[in-house]
C-alpha cells in the first residue's frame, strides 16, 4: 500500500517498515545513511534509487516527525 509519494508499506518486506516504492530500502535506512554524512549521489549510487526517491523519503520522514508529539518532563 503506498502509505506517501514513492513510498509504501507492505508487511511481506521488511516486515511492513516504510520502504522506496519498487525496492527493499527501508526510509530509515536512507535517511540514517544522510545523517551520517554520506551525499545524495552516494546513497543513490549505493541503494539504486533516485534522487526523487531521497526526496521523498525526507519528505516522509518529515512529516511524520511533525506529528509527533513530544512532552518535556520534570
């Protein structure tokens, strides 16, 4: 089921984990990978995928953060 643009979830990949449409790269990894330093073109390079589908994923990634909600303790 596609879940956001270019992104689905289906539970027989990756045990249901939001992946690139028409691939096993989980979002996560993806967007792990750009926090660790590594360029667009070298996620690209190295999963495959297109520019668009990094985008996406951030896209993703950001609006689900922007729901989270998120309460300070004392």
């Amino acid at each position: 089921m596609e879940i956001a643009n270019r992104i689905i979830v289906d539970e027989k990949i990756r045990f249901g984990k939001p992946v690139i449409k028409g691939t096993r790269v989980p979002v996560d990894l993806v967007i792990g990978k750009l926090a660790g330093g590594l360029s667009y073109e070298e996620v690209r390079a190295e999963y495959e995928i297109t520019k668009e589908d990094i985008l996406a994923a951030l896209d993703y990634a950001a609006k689900h953060l922007s729901d989270e909600e998120v309460r300070a303790v004392a």
